[in-house]
C-alpha cells in the first residue's frame, strides 16, 4: 500500500514533528511518503502534487488554522482519486470529530496516533481511537513515551537534514500540562509522561553536529519540573552558541538556579520564554481556573527582563469577569514589564475545552468557524473586540517590531493607559494602503505625537534603522547656511572634511536631554552612518557610530 503522510503548515518554516512521529512508527511494508505544504499553496497545485504520487491512504494532521481547508483539499483529492482512503488525526479533530466526518473523510483518530494510524492502514478491528461512519471508539489515545523512544529520531531524518538551518525544529520532552485553565485545550490532558533525559541528552549531541540554528520546545509547560527543567537547561547552555532556544513556561515558576543559569550566560539570544499571563484580573483567572503567583511571576520576568532574556508575554481579551477597563489594566501592568514581545490575543472557545460548556453562564458568542474567536459576551462587546484588535495590531507592528520602542516607553511613562493611545496608533495604521513601508509607520507615531523631547528621541530612533538616507517622516527648514555651520563645528573637531557634506543627512535631534541638531555621514560601502550631535548654538557635542551602537541597545 502507498501511504501518503501530508498536512498545510501555516509556513514553509515551520515543521510537522506530527507526521514525523507517525513516519518512523511507520510499518515497512508500506511504501510511505511524508510531504508538507503550507495554507498559502495554492489547493490546485497539492492536488495535483499529491495525485501524481496516487497514494491509497493519506493522512491528514489537522490543527486550527488547517481544518476547513483540510476538507477542501480532501473533496477536491476524491474527484480525482475516487478510491483513496483518507484519515484525518490531530488536536482539530479530535475534539470534535462530528463536523469533520464528512462524506469525503473515511476515518478519524483521537488524541495521538503512533500505533493506531498503522492499526488503520493494517484495517485491523476494534482500534481504539477511532471513528469511522459505522465505527465509533472515542477513547482519546496517549501514546507510551518509552515505545517513542526506541523509534529512529524524528528529529533526524535524511530528507530533513539539508534544510535544518532554514526551518523551525520542534521538539518535545514531554507531553501533557499540569495546569487546567479552561480556556486551554492543553488542560485536556493533565497527566505529564516526560522522555528520559537519556534520551533527550543524546538527542542534543545529535543535533549539536548539525546545522540547526533554531529548537522550539513543544511542551506545554517546560519548567512544570523544576529539577527537570535546571538539568535540561544546563545541557543547553554548553550547547554552540549559534543555536537559539524557545521553551513555554509558566513564569512564577521558574527556579531561581535556571534563572540565574539563563542570566549569566553572555548570549542573550540564546535562550526565549515565552509566558502565557494572560491576564491580572485575580476575579479572571480564578474563573478559568488559572492559578498563579502574580508577584512572583512579575519578580522572575523583571529579573530576565533587566538581564536582556527574551521574553514573548501572552494576553488573552474577553475572558470571563474581565471587561474592557479590566483589560486595559491588563495591558498596562503587561507594558510596564518591558519585554520584547506582547501578544494580544482574543479568545477563542475550542471544542472539547472547559469553557466550551460555559459559554451560557457568560454569555459568550463565538464564531463557529475556526479559530472560532470571540464575537462578544455579556461584559465584553464586539466593538470593545474590535478595539483590541486594533491595539494588537499597533503593538505586534511598533514594539514587537522595535520600530520605535524607546519612544512608546518614554510616552508609556507620561500617559495615564497606554491602552487608549496604542487604539489611536492602531487606527492609523489599520488605515494604511498596503503594503506599507517602515517610515509610514514612523510618521504615524511623529504626527500622533504632541511632546516635542518624545518627537526628537523618535527622529534619533528613525535613523538606526537604515544604512541608506531614508524618506524624511517630518519637515524641516534646514537651508545650506544652517548645514554649513552645522558641518563647520564637526569639522573643526577633525572629524570631517568639507568634501563629506555630500554624504550628509540633517535632521533635528536631543542629545542627554538637550534640544540639537544631528548630522548624519551615509557611505557606499552599505555601513549604518556615523552621527554627530551639534547644538543650537553649534557647539559639538558627540558622536555615535550607529554600526557600534546598534538599535537593540538603546535602553542601555
């Protein structure tokens, strides 16, 4: 039999580590081909990639974004192959099977599918996990993690091997989460079953030969053990430096040793969390069943934070007892922490979830097509939706971005809640014809923006962002005696000479607090310029080589 193993990534850069379990579990007796294509190929083409190969059975791995377009590709394929049996698996699925058994879908497996998948295609009778049209076992399947372990690695697959260094790698030491929140559908599973760290630990020699560059850890919860956690953490750090880290954990759980651990080592892109806060209203958490230690949490990320960690904070709107005010706190107790990147999200309600069966008692609507958002609920509109929409879309393209981080922090510092200006930015921006370009976003901000000292540290942000003289974001009356003198006083320090005024870029400025000008020398040789600082007076007063002093230390 020809077995087809396939999915739609939401990017070529990610990987199925899915697919991969399934293949090295694979029965040999089965000619089986493995092939990943993405939601933005075009549905015509995977059919017809996929009918030249002409499998008898294929299986589709089925998540959030994928689903719908799952059975799409699964009718258009039966036109064609009129014979091919087609078997869906995956977290999509598993919880609602009912939506997804359609007339073109001949089988579908709960939970995990490393022994049942090859159960199917063997066509052997009573497999637990599994519904068909006249067969229904909703047992939801686990699979033994010391069975996984004696497979070949699905890390380390040839086909897999020349691309390492241009796709994600996902892996995962464990399975299940320890928490229940019932938003989650990781809280469907609450029994943890860890690889060995024998396992684990031979793994990452393997990979350490290889030129991977960047491992994201699957488990829901990486520092659930905290002893765990410290021995795969030290592992890690010996690991080559070129490599960097991603691990979801839950912040007020982090062990001082692995915080001081990640502290002291000198590559600070090694190593990303990734911090579900979700929110800070204790009414909230405690009705979705989220327990956390708020201040211990905000100690352990201000403690990354200030040690230059990255840290990735996740928030979710429109949760239970939160309305829109709540969240605004939310978002501003969130800012206040400083870390690289907010995520502002809005609910979702998954099938199978806790929170699914009480959409009633809050009055919630979501939408019933994936990823199944909120509409609204009895405290929070769907104008008050909208709105944080909005605010995502201006943190996700401004901070998140480090398009002009220095400057929202020194605005987050005078505004009562960022919330409402990051609406006002968001707006903008939601208006812009696309595609738009970097300095569309930075006159956004400078015309948003009535303090003169926040203006000028905007204009100094701008310019460490290109090696080249970029579009101007604002005018200015900069005539050739204003340059001159400007130049004059740079090259009275022996600086420059006259014949570099056509290299320059004039600009106002604020140089420690003082009101300036800033003149900027660009070159051929594709190097950020040197920028030199004169006041109004056109007295000298410094010089910054923005090649040295790179846009990610400006907080320094």
């Amino acid at each position: 039999m020809k077995v087809l193993l396939t999915t739609l990534n939401a990017k070529y850069i990610h990987k199925n580590l899915a697919l991969r379990w399934l293949y090295v579990a694979r029965d040999k007796s089965h000619k089986t081909v493995l092939k990943e294509f993405t939601i933005k190929d075009k549905l015509e083409n995977i059919v017809d990639n996929i009918v030249e190969f002409k499998p008898d059975l294929i299986g589709f791995s089925c998540y959030i974004w994928n689903g719908e377009q799952t059975l799409i590709l699964a009718k258009m394929i039966k036109e064609k192959l009129k014979n091919v049996n087609i078997v869906l698996g995956g977290p999509e699925v598993s919880y609602q099977y009912k939506d997804y058994l359609t007339e073109d879908i001949d089988g579908i497996l709960l939970g995990e599918g490393e022994v049942s998948f090859w159960q199917y295609v063997n066509k052997e009778d009573n497999i637990n996990g599994l519904v068909t049209h006249d067969y229904v076992n909703t047992t939801m399947i686990k699979t033994d993690i010391t069975y996984l372990e004696t497979l070949e690695s699905p890390y380390l697959l040839d086909f897999d091997l020349t691309d390492m260094d241009k796709r994600y790698l996902y892996v995962e030491t464990s399975r299940g989460c320890p928490y229940k929140c019932k938003y989650c559908m990781a809280s469907l599973d609450n029994e943890i079953r860890d690889f060995s760290l024998d396992y684990l630990f031979d793994l990452f020699d393997k990979l350490e030969k290889t030129n991977v560059n960047q491992i994201k850890f699957l488990d829901r919860t990486f520092n659930a053990n905290k002893k765990r956690s410290l021995l795969i953490g030290k592992r890690l750090i010996d690991f080559k430096d070129d490599v960097s880290f991603q691990f979801e954990v839950m912040a007020d759980n982090l062990s001082l040793e692995l915080i001081d651990l990640i502290c002291a080592n000198k590559v600070k892109s090694k190593f990303r969390f990734e911090v579900g806060i979700q929110s800070f209203n204790k009414e909230t958490l405690k009705a979705v069943s989220r327990y956390q230690n708020t201040e211990k949490m905000i100690a352990n990320l201000n403690r990354l934070v200030e040690n230059n960690t990255i840290v990735h904070a996740d928030l979710i709107a429109g949760l239970p007892k939160e309305d829109l005010n709540s969240f605004k706190l939310t978002y501003q107790r969130l800012f206040k922490l400083k870390v690289d990147e907010m995520q502002v999200g809005i609910l979702k309600i998954l099938k199978g979830t806790a929170l699914s069966d009480e959409v009633d008692k809050y009055g919630i609507i979501a939408d019933k097509k994936s990823p199944y958002q909120i509409i609204s609920s009895d405290i929070f509109s769907n104008e008050d939706v909208k709105k944080v929409e909005l605010v995502a879309l201006a943190t996700e393209r401004l901070w998140n971005r480090n398009i002009c981080r220095k400057t929202l922090w020194y605005i987050f510092e005078r505004l009562e809640l960022m919330f409402d200006y990051m609406l006002v930015l968001g707006k903008k921006i939601d208006n812009l014809k696309k595609p738009y370009q970097r300095h569309h976003l930075f006159k956004i901000v400078y015309e948003s923006i009535n303090d003169e000292t926040a203006r000028l540290n905007l204009l100094n942000e701008y310019y460490y962002l290109f090696k080249q003289r970029p579009v101007r974001i604002a005018e200015n009356s900069f005539d050739k005696k204003l340059k001159a003198n400007i130049l004059k006083s740079v090259i009275k320090e022996g600086y420059l000479t006259q014949n570099d005024i056509r290299y320059s870029y004039f600009d106002d400025s604020i140089y420690q607090g003082q009101k300036c000008y800033q003149m900027l020398i660009y070159n051929s040789d594709q190097m950020y310029p040197d920028r030199y600082f004169v006041s109004l007076n056109f007295d000298y007063l410094g010089k910054e080589d923005l090649n040295e002093r790179r846009y990610d230390s400006i907080w320094q």
